[in-house]
C-alpha cells in the first residue's frame, strides 16, 4: 500500500500544478468564483461580468481616479501569463486594495503566493476572499490543498467541505477531498465516495483514479473478508 501512497501523493501535486496552471484570470472580480477553466479537475467557470451584482462598476481613468478596472485586471492577468509574477503580485495587491469588497483580485493575488510557495501569505489571502465572499468555491479549494500540505488535516476537510457545500458538483474538491481522506487521514470508505462522486462528475475516464477506487475496492473486500467468523 506504501508504493500506492507515493503514486497518490505524487499525483497530488500533480493535480495541484494542473490546478495552478489553469486557475488563472478565473476570479477577476467575480463574487462568486465557480471553479477552474479546464476539465477533468474542475467544472468550467461561469463569468460573472455581464452582471451587475457581481462586476465592479464601470468607470474610466478620467472619471475615476482608480482607473478602469478592467483595463487594469487585463494588464495584471498578462502579467500573470508572462510569468512576471513580482509585477503581477503587485498588480492584484493594488485591484484588491482598491476594489475590497470584491473576492476575486484577492484570490488571484494568493493563487500567485501559492504558486510562489510564499504559503502563510497564500492562506492569509484565500482567507480573507472566503471571509469577504464565502460563496467563492475556488478560494476555499485551494485552502483545503495548502492545509493539507501543511499538515492541517481537519482545516483542510472543513475547506473542502465548505467549497463543495457551496459548488456541490465541484468535481475538483471532491477528488481533492478523496486523496485527503486516503493519504492523509486513512479513511478510505471516504475517500472512496469522494473518488466516484469525481468519477461522475468529470464525466471522463481517468485511468487513475478507477485504479485507486479498484485498490480501495479490494482493500475494503479484503478487510471484510479477514474479520469474517470461521
């Protein structure tokens, strides 16, 4: 079972770095953050923009001395894209200081301390984007992952659960969620609830993980069998 743990780990990080990769613009100012841009792991996004309740309001530069704000979300979204990420922190730490009741810009800005391996300021952002929208499923995933990586198991089951009690089909915490009751909790009836419901939901085959649900399979088949009466 050790050598399957190292597999499962491994692809953690794996999943982790797919994750990184594609979360990237999703927030902007989006009050209500869905998931990421790219399947299996994650549902598609839904923008927000065209609604009113969840955009920053319009402006220009002349009439607001904050300037446009998406003008400046695009700039720091290249940034971000041109992997010049010192320039693109300090471009989410301005949008999120000038626009604080919106969770996005703050999302964006710890998604960029998470991939920066800055982790204390990664959850210190995330944080405070569930706190100023508790509804942002995104934010609350990526916690689940950096308590977990920070040994935080019952932090990283509470942020889990509360992304897929805001994102009930959020395919990417549920697989998240299994390797956390699997690797790092040894729950694997768990975990393997947690692994169909991604299985259902990505509505792909993945190779993988049918394999890890095959083994949690017959482990449970296995255990049950050896506590059987003679």
């Amino acid at each position: 079972m050790a050598s399957a743990n190292n597999v499962r780990t491994a692809m953690t990080h794996s999943v982790k770095a797919f994750m990184q990769q594609s979360v990237v613009g999703l927030c902007l100012f989006v009050t209500g953050c869905t998931g990421l841009a790219t399947k299996p792991y994650s549902p598609p996004a839904k923008s927000a923009r065209g609604s009113t309740q969840n955009s920053v309001p319009a402006g220009n530069a002349s009439a607001n001395s904050k300037g446009d704000p998406e003008q400046r979300f695009n700039a720091a979204l290249k940034l971000m894209k041109d992997r010049q990420t010192p320039e693109a922190i300090a471009a989410f730490t301005s949008l999120a200081r000038d626009y604080p009741e919106f969770s996005g810009p703050m999302t964006d800005l710890a998604i960029l301390y998470a991939q920066s391996r800055q982790r204390p300021q990664a959850i210190a952002g995330l944080t405070k984007a569930v706190s100023t929208n508790p509804r942002n499923a995104v934010a609350w995933n990526w916690l689940g992952t950096l308590y977990r990586e920070s040994g935080d198991y019952p932090r990283a089951e509470q942020a889990y659960q509360q992304a897929l009690a805001t994102k009930f089909d959020y395919a990417a915490a549920h697989m998240n969620l299994g390797i956390l009751y699997e690797v790092s909790m040894r729950r694997p009836q768990e975990a393997l609830s947690q692994y169909r419901e991604y299985l259902r939901l990505s509505g792909k085959e993945n190779l993988i993980v049918t394999a890890w649900i095959k083994q949690l399979e017959m482990t449970a088949g296995t255990t049950v069998a050896s506590g059987a009466a003679p």
